[in-house]
C-alpha cells in the first residue's frame, strides 16, 4: 500500500529539495498536533496506522499507546526498525473484528488503493474496525498533484495526463529515480491514484468530520474524523472478519 514518496535525492538541488522537505514536514507536523487536538486520549489508545510508516509517529510526542502499523506484503523489503507492532495485510479487508482499535489513522493513502469501490471497501474497513478514525488525503481541487509535483497535471483527461507524466514531472526532476522505480512509480500514478474532493470523502465516511488544511488560498488535503466511540458506525455493512483475520487479529493483540 504505497504512500506518498519522502525520499529526496542527494543529486537534486540541494537547496530546493531541503526547501521542500521542510514544507513537507511543517504540514505532518502540524496535521499531527491537530489530530492530539481531536484524539486527547490518543496517548493511552491502540491505534492502527493503515498503510504507514514510523516515522510519522516517531516525530509526535504524546502518542505513548500500542501503535500497529499494517502494510502490503511487498513492504517487508523496507521494513523499518520500530517499536511499533507490523503487519502485513490489505487495507480493504483489514484482518481484526469490529471496533478493534480506539483509532484507525491513515495518511495519503486512501487515493492509492484503486477505483471508486476499493476506495469505498478501504473507508467501510477503517470505520468496521474503528471506534474512531483519522483519514487524511490530498484534495484533487489543489493546483499541483502533490505525488509527482506537478501542477495542473491531474486536472487533465487521462490521455492527455499519462503522456506528460511518462515524459516529465516535477518529482523525477527532484528524485533522480532509477528507470525501474520510475516506471512503476509514473504506471501506478496513471492506473491506480484517484485524488478524491470534499464531496468524495464525506460520501466515502458519513459519520465524519471533514477537516481542510490549506495552503495560501487553497484546500492541500482534506481529513475525514470521527471521535472514539463504544458504538460501532451506522450505514454500510463492511465484511466480517474471517478464520484467517481472526488468527492475525490474535497475533496484534496478545
């Protein structure tokens, strides 16, 4: 389950690429102090992070609680050294029962997953399994298309966006990335990413708050909340939990 890539490469101009990474750490930073603000008790919660990596959490004090960072099989080649407990699943049948978790948290991941209903299969997932969810995700209404940096380029009809992105784009620009990764990278942007507007999400989780962080004039990422809760969410049924999620669902929680 990729997410957005953070890997800037030493090749790049230095100054733009470091410019850049502080614009990127100055958003996770202050989208992490807003979800303490709506998860006070975040610190002493089990939290599911679909699709993440450590180091979103590594880089917030106060999250002291169980965290449970779940991601595709291929991801186990970049296994990061963590204390938080790994697992390897799909995020659009998470292994664990109902309202396993006081928090499901996903950052810039739900527009990875595929076409509309995998979309919605990755969102019934995170509330099933949720008493409270933080799902964040790039606004298709901004200007630039925040995976590969270039402005405009996702506004345009498909044709049109695989021809330009095959041939340039802002992040192989700053990434130098190798022929191979840059294949996959440019290919899965043209056949898998599927940036969703306000409307989408408040569609895709009913019950949530839709957050907006913007940037100058304009919406960056949207995040769809809702608060923990002991009840478990009203609306569409998402599947249960099978003989192999229930032997996973033991493993996270023994």
């Amino acid at each position: 389950m990729p997410g957005q890539d953070k890997i800037l490469s030493m090749d790049a101009p230095r100054g733009f690429t470091g410019r850049l990474a502080r614009f990127q750490q100055s958003f996770r930073a202050k989208r992490m102090r807003r979800f303490l603000l709506a998860f006070p008790q975040a610190g002493k919660s089990r939290i599911l992070d679909v699709g993440g990596t450590a180091e979103i959490w590594e880089m917030t004090p106060g999250v002291a609680g169980r965290i449970f960072l779940l991601n595709m099989p291929r991801a186990a080649e970049d296994k990061e050294i963590t204390t938080a407990e790994v697992i390897y699943g799909d995020g659009c049948r998470l292994p664990f029962a109902d309202a396993a978790f006081d928090i499901v948290f996903s950052n810039s991941v739900i527009e990875h997953v595929g076409d509309s209903e995998a979309q919605q299969r990755f969102a019934d997932e995170i509330r099933r399994t949720g008493r409270g969810y933080w799902v964040q995700t790039p606004n298709r209404r901004f200007p630039v298309e925040m995976h590969l940096l270039t402005p405009f380029v996702h506004l345009l009809p498909r044709s049109w966006r695989a021809f330009i992105v095959r041939r340039f784009t802002v992040w192989q620009w700053i990434h130098r990335p190798s022929p191979d990764r840059k294949q996959f990278y440019i290919e899965h942007f043209i056949s898998d990413i599927r940036l969703l507007s306000a409307a989408d999400m408040q569609r895709l989780f009913p019950d949530a708050v839709i957050l907006r962080e913007r940037f100058l004039l304009f919406t960056k990422s949207l995040v769809a909340y809702r608060q923990s809760s002991g009840r478990l969410p009203s609306g569409r049924q998402a599947v249960r939990e099978s003989a192999p999620a229930a032997r996973a669902r033991k493993t996270a929680s023994g």
